[in-house]
C-alpha cells in the first residue's frame, strides 16, 4: 500500500488567562501576558487513512522526543498548560495512520512565553 501524507500547517496561539487588563500586545495580538497557555491549531492532513496527529513540544528547536498528546483525526486544536514565562517553546504536529505510521513533522512554530 502506498502511502500520501500531506505536510500541513501548525500555527500557535496563546491564551490570556490573567486578571490584569494588558489591551492589545505589541508583539502579536494572539500573545498576552502571563498566560502560561497556548494552543496550536493546524489544518487537517489529506491523507485517507489518517487516524489522528501527535503533538510534540521542546525548549529547543528541533529537540522533539515523545509526544505530549494524540488526538483523533477530528480534532486540529489543541491547548497546552503550565508553561514557564520567560522560556521559548517549539511545537510540532505530525498525522498518524491505521498502522501507527507517523508523518514527517510538520513546520515548526515557536513562541516566548510573556
């Protein structure tokens, strides 16, 4: 059987999850301060068989190791907590077929934690 895996984007949004009133941040209006939160979202892989993504996530580029969560194929978000103020994170998303087969990653996205 051959296999197709479409390379998809993965993009980072963070939350605000605080109590002070910041307005809209220079950097990017989907970073605010203190959050401690942010959610990838991604659009779907074109793949027939695709069962679900793997979410990965580092301090360093390209240092990925094992996954931090699966979801099923109908889900393209996802919301990660606790992160360290200060601290760059890096996230990738891959698809995963029937077999357990991984896609490559997909492109990276990173963002500084305010």
């Amino acid at each position: 059987m051959t296999r197709s895996y479409h390379l998809f984007q993965l993009g980072v949004f963070l939350l605000i999850l605080t109590a002070c009133s910041a307005g809209d941040p220079a950097l990017n209006p989907d970073v605010f301060p203190n959050s401690g939160t942010a959610t990838l979202s991604w659009d779907p892989n074109a793949g027939t068989d695709i069962v679900g993504y793997k979410i990965y996530i580092a301090t360093a580029s390209g240092a990925y190791e094992t996954p931090i969560a699966t979801t099923s194929i109908d889900v393209t978000t996802y919301t990660i907590a606790g992160l360290t103020p200060g601290t760059t994170y890096f996230f990738v998303v891959t698809a995963f077929d029937t077999d357990g087969t991984e896609s490559p990653f997909s492109n990276e996205a990173s963002t500084v934690i305010p």
